[in-house]
C-alpha cells in the first residue's frame, strides 16, 4: 500500500505540461493512411476475387503484408483488414456466401472464419502444432478448404495428408482422416465435394514426375470409400493439373498434361474410370481463372495461344468452347493474363487482358459462354493503362455482368509490378491503391522552401538588374491586396495557429508545392521495395509525384530495384530547390548485382542530371559493378556520398575533381564500422581510410575489432539518432551543480544474440577505436533476441522481453522492459571535459559516468524514435510503435535515470525529478494515433519544423501516420484561448490616449514656461 501515494504523485506529474490530442485536432494535424499490402498473385487462394455477398460485391486479397483484406469496389477504401502475426504467414482464404475461411502457420495449423462483410472473427481453431507443420513451396500447396451445403460443416485439408470434417460454428471437429504415409510419398492437394464423396485429389512422387493419386472418402464418417494411383506423368502439378465441377454435374473431372497432350478423367466413388486424352498436341500449361466449380479452365499451348476449356454438362467430358485470337507469343503484344468472374445469377465468364505494343494500350476479351444460345460471345475493349508510371500488368481479376442481350460489361482490378492495385469499369478507371507504399525500405521528411524561393530557384543568382526590377514591378500588383489582407489579419487577430491545418485549401501539385508558415508542410520521399518512389505532401498524406526506377542494361533480361539508402544532399539552407539521392541494389534475373544511384528533385521527382526525362521511367547511373557494402553522406564542403564495395574500395557521388578534393582534404580523419563475417561469425570491425598513389581508388583497411565470448554473434548495428544541434551541453541540478552531458558524436549501438547461452547483448562503442561504453546482457525468449534501441546525445533507451527476473527493482515480475542510460562527463559533478571535441585518442574520452533505471513498460514494441526539434532547446519525447497498433509518446523525464528511490527533496522538485516507480503508466492521453488502427510500424522518423516547439512524427509500415507533437507546449506561439481582439483594442486604445492627450501635454508644458 506504500506505492499507491507515490503511483498517484507520478501520475499528477505527468499531467503537468501532458501534450493531449484533442477532437478538433484529429485530421488536422494528422493524418492515417490505411493500407493493406501488395496482394499475393502467385495463388488463386491468394490472389484478389471479387465476391458477392447478397446483392453486394466485395474484393477480397491476401497480401505480401500478411494481411487478409476486403475492398470497396466503389472507391477503394477497406472495409475491414486482418493482420496476421509475422510467424503466422497465410497460406490462402476460401470463400462461400457471407463466411471467408484462412489457414494459416507452416502446413495449414490454424484455421479461422470471418464474416465477410464486417471481418467479424467467427472461429479460430489450432488444427496442429506449427512445429509439426509441413513445409511446402509454395505455400498453398497441401491445404486447402471446402464448405459443404450445409452452412455451418467445413472440410480441411492440411499439412497435404490430413482432412478434417469441422463444425465452423463450434470448431468441433467431427472426423479426420490421415494418409497412411502422412505426406512421406503422397501429397494432396485439393478436396472435392459431391453428395456422397469426399475426394482428396492429389500426387505421389516418382522419379521423374508426379503420379496423380486420389482417394474418395465417406463426407459423414471419413472413411476411405477407395485410394488408388491413377496412370499418369505429370511434370509441374502446379501448372499442369486442375480438377473441375459444376452445380449440374454429378462426377468431378480431373485434367493434366502428359507429353503436351492433355488427359482428363472423370471422378466417382469407386474410381474405376480410365483417363481418355483430348485432340490436340503442344498443350504447355493448365491455368486456373478461379472458376474451377463452374467448370471452367484456360488451356495455353507451347506457343502461347490459348483457348477456353469447359466441362460438358450432358456428356461430363471437357472440350473446348472459346479460342482467344491472336493469343500466341508476338512482338505485338505482350504476354497473356487471364481471369474468371461470376455475375450476380453465377454465370461464369473468362477474360483475356495484356498489354497491345501497337495501340500502347491495355486490351481485354471477355468471354461469357452462356450468350449466343450457349455458343458464347467475346467482348473486347481497350483501356489506357500507364506502363511508365505503373509498371507492367501482374494479376487481373474480373467482375462482369450481362445487363442486355448482346453487352457484356466488365470490371479489372489490375495489380502491377509496381505494387499499384487500380480498378478498371471497362475503358475507365475508377480508382488506385498504391500499395506498394506499405513495403516502404527508406524514407526521409525533406523541408520545402517558401514560395518565392520555390518560384525563384537557381535563376535568382543569375538575374540581372533589369530583370529584377520588372519582377519587382509585377509582384507590386498585389500589395493593395496584400495590405487589405494585413489591415484584416490585424484587426481580427486571425493569424496562423500551430493548431491549423498545413494542408493547402486547395492542392494543385502542378503549381508546385511551398512551406506553410510553421514549416509543418514537407515532403516525404519514400522508396518501397518495388522499385517505386514517391514524394508525399506531409501536410494531407496525398502523393505529390512517384517515379518508377529503371533497370537500365537489366530491362532486357529482368530483374529488380530493392532502395538501400536514401540521403538529402542539398537542403533549402543549400539555396535552391532540395535534393535527395537514393542508392539501390539492382538484382537482373541472371543473378548480377549492381549498385545504381538515383539524383532526384525532392520537390517535383525530376531527374537532377537530366539523363531521364519527366514522367518516364527513372534511370539511375551505375557507379558500383557488384553490392553495396555501406554508405555515408559526407557533409565537407561540399555533401557527398562515400560508398563502398565489397572489397571496400571508396567510391564518391558525385565524382567530379571538387568532391575528390573535398574527400582527399579529411579522408584521414574518417573511421567508420561494419559487420563482417570472419570465419563463419559476424564481427564488428573499424575501418579507416588509407590514400595512395598507387591505386586507382582509396580502400579502407581495419583498425580494431570488437571482442565477443565465444558462441556471441554480432545481429546488427544502430547509429545514432539523426544528430541534431544540442542547447545544452549540461543539467543543472537543484543545487546548482552541473552534469556535463557525455556528448560523442562517434558512439554507436551493436546488438547481439549468443544461442548457446540463450542470451542477448547490447553495445555502445565508439567507432574511432572500438572502445566500449556501454554493455549490457539479458535473456532471449522463445523469439530470440527482440531489443529495440535508440541512442541520442547522451541518452540510451531499449526495449526488451524479461522473462526470468531474480531481483533488481522489479524483480520477480515477467513482462517488458525499457531500460533509460544516460552518459555524463567525469566522475562527478562539475566535472567537465567537452566530450563533444574530444579526440577518441585522449585518456579523457574514458572519463565518464553512467546513469541507469529499468521499468516495466505495458506493451511490446515494433520501433521508437525520440523527437528532433530545430535548435534542440525542447525537452525530447520517445516516440514508439506498439504491437497493439498505436503511437504513443513519452516524456523523457518519465525514464530518468535519476529519479530518486524515496520521497523527492525541495531541490529535486526544482528540476521536476519524480519517485522511482518502476511502472510506467498507460497513459491514453499520450496516445498520438487516438483511434487509428496503425499497424506494423517498421521505423519512425521525427523531423525539426520551424517553431522550435514542435516536431513532426511520420510512422511507417504496414500503414503510414504522420502527426506533430510539442513535448515542452507550443512556448513559442500564443495559445489558442488568447484574446487577440482584446490586445488590438487594448493597443489601438492605448493610441489614440496617446494622440488626444500629447497636445494636451505640449500646452500644459508650454504655460508652465510663460510663468517660470
């Protein structure tokens, strides 16, 4: 009971000076912008569907987010999303009236029922361990679920032997059935329902191709009817078989390719059928559209031509009933994505969309075979689909419908190489999703100039005076304005507030994009990891520009751009509009890796070296032949990037004689560290630069390497948090003593995992010559090492699981912890050895002292980042992400190291110092995203605006949030409750007093002179 006084006084503590978002702030000064991943297209139990539900239509999608989704046709927006767990990878979703069904886990161990409409979790049933899950690839294959006629019964199939017969209402399961080899030799891969047979249809391995194997089941015992392996040869079962059925039919059929021929047979209880060959020779793949219960597949042959296979409603057998034109592999289109729909009455249809090199434009045939008196019509249409900024076409799905006799219309939802999900209604397009957005690698928040400077740019240096005054002259049109507008502004008090929204009233981004008055508007340039940059208004979350990066000599060939680093190497201060450069990694498909740089105009995506032209695709310049090693940007006199390759050779962006000098000119001051792997382990090494005349570049040679116990693995490192400008180089303490802050700019974050002790480490070493600052052990859980740290001036705080505590301040308790260090120069107060200037080398650079507290803290985190402001004057807030999906800030004196373990003294309370308590409180108060449901955040970024009071917050991951924080109060603006009216009148009062009264002053004055 003795902790509750001191829990209460650490809560009112916390109210003074709380930063709370209020109602009227949210959407103003933030923003959320819900995402849901890039869809998986490599499945049909992946791949987006449109579905109907009633009378309404839905997309659904499993995405490369781990994330099951459900879209709004209409314009896009989700209507409901579930993100699964990292470990819990979904291997498909399984549709049927108002129930979507998952399973997810190695082999299909968990399975679960959603709503379809609302995402409402109905079941979620464990089936196996996931330990004892098979590992398949892909992932799909062996799982797979069916919904019998009866609403509520599912059957699963998992691991790729093992059918289970569920209630999905209870998730009781009511039989299952193992294959007797359990998956040594046989795999299945797909159920089939009929009245009275359960069919698990699947292939035995041979040694050179797969046999097809079936085995027909008892749909309410589960027992084995008849198991047999039917006489076949088949190469690829991914692309070369497919069962097929129809509401109408009473035997499945089973279809696969031999030796280009295409065989089928047809399916019932006693599988005493013969397989029989259709005509035809050269058949190359079978491809599922989706509409394997209507009886419909696409048949594609060695040359590319394809045509449409349906199964006969009277006979059973299949035969084709649509040849698709001009299908065949040609330099006039490019190659072939097909898909399948229904419409609201469950008629199929079969589209055929590519793209047409001639017309450059995106072409669709749609295929609906019930028309014509049962002989089918094709509807075609093309639509203007941009390759330059959207990549090419990956996946279609289609959702047609037949409104008179002869029209057939029709809706795309098109996924692109670049990650953009895009809704076709036949030529138009209705809406776009830039999911690629949720992949994002690297981002930086680039401050954007005022108006006049934007319009100016680089011709301000050179106009001559005429030139100036013919613009001063036009810009004098709008001064009576100008003057009106500040007559006003005066009067009513109604000036700009930090509050107010920095989104323009109007954003027409092909005027250009300017500073609002507080610096809150910025851009933010985001490259994702499908080769995809964008520049974001930072005010609104609306996308300025995006450019798609080229492949440059891999175009012919394939491969990818994966975004390494990104930097800012000309800033507004630089003069100009800013300027970043992004470094990639381009992979070709023949396995070479380059190093490629993109310049780029933050402000528009324009190419800075003019190589490629606006609009177009982005070609980069290749400056390394192999992988990127590390990469710094070098403020000298001129901003430059050192980049090094494998064989740490230097290379410089850009490389011209006055960036070679500056490089030359402190090239033997530079150390930086990498982690290497020397003799199977990963190590921690410095490295300096040595100069020579006698080699073509500067190559860095090792210095000091960082000592670890026997079995301790280096798992990465951590920088410093963007360093900038300190206020303080001290605290002043109640009695007027300082602590001098510990500040080397030099100090960097090493984490690392020992399995052999079930141990995790964390470092803070200086990369001048590997000396130790700080280090710390704590135990791995089931997960392994999870630490999360952040290192800023002379403040270290991380994150971690405790699972075993023996002691300390909160021992005994399991849950997470947040451990706050601080570094102070001396061993004593007063003691002052300007760290910050101090070579590594002196004996004064090992003069310091530590300072530590651990709490727990309520959640798990997923990233935490502490608040930059312009001059470093505020007081620092730490940012985090939780695993529950919020954003959530805490003050920095909340995880003081100081903070006594007893009843604070008057001097304490002087510098704000609360009890020790090792709680730290929920507050909801400190929850930045309020009610957004912020999910997976990977990094946060803070950035400096122009009041000094106030730092910008952009989260990113699976979803994007930007807001802004002012952790010491908005000291340096007026509040809102001001009364601006009131102070006009006051002075405009004061005034005119003035006015009346001086006369009256002067007379007064001038008769008391008459009577001296």
């Amino acid at each position: 009971m003795m902790r509750l006084p001191t829990t209460v006084v650490s809560l009112l503590s916390l109210c003074v000076g709380t930063w709370a978002l209020h109602e009227s702030d949210v959407g103003v000064v933030d923003w959320h912008k819900h995402l849901v991943g890039v869809p998986l297209t490599g499945s049909i139990t992946t791949a987006p569907s449109f579905h109907r539900v009633a009378n309404r239509s839905i997309i659904l999608t499993a995405t490369g987010n781990n994330v099951l989704a459900a879209l709004e046709p209409v314009d896009g927006s989700v209507l409901w999303r579930y993100v699964f767990d990292p470990e819990d990878r979904i291997v498909g979703y399984y549709k049927q009236d108002n129930v979507v069904a998952t399973l997810s886990a190695p082999g299909g161990a968990t399975l679960r029922t959603f709503d379809a409409l609302t995402g409402q979790l109905l079941l979620e049933k464990r089936l196996h361990a996931p330990e004892v899950g098979a590992l398949s690839e892909p992932l799909h294959f062996g799982k797979h679920i069916i919904f019998s006629p009866n609403p509520t019964d599912l059957y699963v199939l998992s691991n790729g032997c093992t059918v289970r017969n569920i209630n999905g209402s209870t998730g009781e399961v009511k039989w299952t059935w193992t294959s007797p080899d359990q998956g040594s030799l046989v795999i299945h891969s797909r159920l089939i329902f009929t009245a009275d047979t359960i069919y698990a249809v699947g292939v035995a391995k041979s040694t050179a191709s797969y046999t097809l194997h079936i085995t027909s089941l008892s749909p309410s015992k589960g027992e084995v009817i008849k198991s047999t392996n039917v006489i076949s040869s088949i190469i690829d079962p991914l692309s070369q078989f497919i069962t097929l059925t129809h509401s109408n039919m009473s035997d499945p059929v089973a279809l696969w390719l031999e030796q280009g021929t295409l065989r089928y047979l047809t399916l019932n209880p006693s599988l005493k059928e013969k397989s029989r060959a259709m005509k035809g020779m050269g058949f190359a793949h079978i491809l599922d559209v989706g509409l394997n219960d209507h009886g419909h597949a696409v048949i594609v042959r060695k040359d590319g031509s394809s045509f449409v296979v349906k199964i006969d409603g009277e006979t059973g057998y299949p035969k084709a009933v649509w040849e698709y034109k001009d299908s065949a592999n040609s330099n006039a289109n490019a190659a072939s994505t097909y898909a399948g729909g229904v419409d609201a009455h469950g008629r199929p249809y079969v589209g055929r969309v590519y793209w047409s090199h001639k017309m450059e434009k995106g072409s669709a045939d749609v295929f609906a075979g019930h028309l014509v008196s049962g002989q089918g019509l094709a509807s075609g249409f093309y639509f203007p689909f941009n390759t330059k900024t959207n990549g090419i076409i990956g996946h279609v799905a289609l959702d047609s419908e037949n409104p008179a006799e002869w029209t057939v219309t029709s809706r795309l939802l098109v996924t692109t190489s670049t990650g953009a999900v895009q809704l076709w209604e036949q030529s138009g397009l209705k809406w776009t999703r830039e999911e690629s957005l949720a992949t994002t690698i690297v981002a930086e928040l680039v401050e954007i100039p005022e108006k006049v400077v934007g319009e100016l740019g680089d011709n301000a240096a050179t106009e001559g005076f005429v030139g100036r005054l013919m613009r001063q002259v036009s810009d004098a049109r709008d001064f009576p304005q100008y003057l009106v507008n500040f007559i006003k502004r005066f009067i009513t008090g109604s000036y700009a507030s930090a509050t107010d929204s920095a989104a323009p009233k109007s954003a027409n981004y092909s005027e250009g994009i300017s500073r609002d008055t507080f610096g809150f508007r910025q851009i933010i340039v985001a490259g994702t990891m499908y080769g995809k940059v964008f520049g974001i208004d930072s005010s609104n979350g609306e996308i300025v520009w995006s450019r798609v990066l080229g492949l440059g000599w891999a175009g012919e060939i394939g491969g990818s751009i994966q975004p390494v680093k990104l930097f800012v190497t000309k800033t507004v201060s630089d003069g100009g509009d800013p300027e970043v450069v992004l470094v990639g990694q381009r992979r070709a498909d023949n396995s070479l890796v380059d190093t490629v740089v993109f310049h780029m105009d933050a402000l528009t995506g324009a190419d800075v070296t003019g190589i490629s032209a606006d609009g177009g695709i982005f070609e980069g310049q290749d400056i390394i032949q192999g992988p990127l090693v590390e990469g710094y940007l070098l403020n000298a006199e001129t901003k430059l990037l050192v980049m090094f390759d494998e064989f740490l050779q230097v290379y410089l962006y850009p490389d011209t004689p006055k960036t070679r000098a500056a490089f030359t000119s402190v090239a033997d001051t530079l150390s930086f560290p990498l982690r290497t792997n020397v003799e199977g382990r990963h190590r921690v090494m410095g490295h300096q630069i040595a100069l020579s005349d006698t080699v073509h570049r500067p190559i860095a040679h090792p210095t000091w390497s960082l000592t670890l116990p026997p079995g301790e693995d280096v798992q990465t490192l951590v920088p410093q948090a963007t360093r900038g400008p300190v206020a303080s180089v001290g605290k002043v303490l109640g009695n007027r003593t300082t602590l001098y802050k510990y500040l080397n700019p030099r100090l960097f974050t090493v984490l690392t995992a020992s399995p052999t002790r079930s141990m995790c480490g964390i470092y803070v070493v200086d990369s001048t010559k590997g000396t130790v600052v700080y280090h710390a052990e704590v135990k791995a859980t089931n997960k392994g090492c999870e630490i999360k740290p952040s290192l800023v001036e002379n403040w270290l705080v991380y994150h971690y699981y405790e699972d075993e505590v023996a002691g300390g301040t909160v021992g005994g308790t399991k849950g997470y912890r947040m451990v706050s260090v601080e570094f102070y120069e001396g061993q004593q107060v007063d003691n002052k050895i300007e760290s910050s200037d101090l070579s590594s080398y002196s004996n004064d650079s090992a003069n310091f002292m530590t300072l530590e507290k651990a709490y727990v803290f309520p959640h798990a985190i997923t990233a935490l980042a502490p608040t930059s402001t312009k001059f470093g004057i505020t007081s620092k807030d730490l940012i985090v992400a939780t695993t529950n999906h919020r954003v959530q800030s805490f003050p920095r004196r909340v995880f003081d190291p100081r903070r006594p373990n007893r009843k604070v003294t008057a001097e304490e309370q002087e510098e704000f110092l609360m009890p020790y308590d090792p709680i730290i409180p929920n507050d909801a108060r400190r929850v930045l995203s309020h009610n957004y449901d912020v999910a997976n955040v990977q990094r946060i970024i803070t950035s400096p605006a122009l009041l000094e009071s106030t730092s910008l917050v952009f989260a990113y991951g699976l979803d994007m949030f930007l807001t802004r924080v002012s952790p010491s109060n908005t000291f340096d603006v007026l509040s809102e409750s001001f009364n601006k009216v009131q102070l006009v009148f006051t002075v405009t009062g004061l005034l005119l007093a003035i006015l009346v009264t001086r006369p009256m002053v002067e007379r007064k004055r001038l008769r008391e002179r008459w009577y001296q």
